[in-house]
C-alpha cells in the first residue's frame, strides 16, 4: 500500500530588503530592553539601595508591566512592526527586559 504522502509547506523566500529589515528590528527588540532594563536598575537601586525589604517579585511584576506598555509606545516609534508580534515576540523581550534588570541591578548592588 501506498500511503500519502504529506506535503510539506514550502518555505517562504525573503528578498534582501527584507532580510536586512528583519535583521534590524531584531537589533533594535534587543537593544531597547537592554535601555529599558538598566533604567528600571538604576531608578531601584537609587531607591532602595540593597533591596532588603524589597519584594522581587513584586518588582520584577511591576517592571514587566511598566515596560509593556513602554515598548508598545516605543516600537514604533523607532520603525518596528508591533502589529506583527505575536505572544512568542512579546515573552521574547519581556524575558530580556527581566534578566537585563537582574543583572543590571546586581552589578549596581556590588559597586
């Protein structure tokens, strides 16, 4: 017996422009968060120094929605397509906003 054969779908081609348009929007999701990040580690550590009666969770909670709602004004501002993420994107650079601050904020902790 012959079985079916599954069709695989084909792969889209991108042109060049696309590419290098790809390439910098991927720059600027990773540079941004990085700004954003080591402003939130500077504005806790100016604050409340060791962070001993801090809940870091309620700060790590407070920063991620503070710089949702950062990004979502500023991505296009600086020419990245917002209306093109999708949930993987979003978890993608609140991720990188979350360790950015950990490890911003640590290296001001041991100044």
């Amino acid at each position: 017996m012959a079985e079916k054969e599954k069709k695989e779908p084909e792969p889209k081609t991108l042109t060049q422009e696309e590419r290098k348009r790809l390439l910098i929007e991927g720059i600027k999701k990773t540079v941004l968060p990085a700004f954003i990040s080591a402003g939130f580690a500077v504005l806790f550590f100016l604050r409340f120094k060791d962070a001993s009666g801090v809940s870091w969770l309620a700060v790590i909670l407070l920063v991620v929605l503070l710089s949702y709602y950062i990004q979502r004004f500023v991505y296009p501002l600086i020419g990245v397509r917002v209306k093109e993420f999708e949930a993987k994107d979003w978890l993608y650079v609140e991720f990188l906003i979350v360790i950015y601050l950990l490890v911003f904020w640590t290296l001001l902790l041991n100044t």
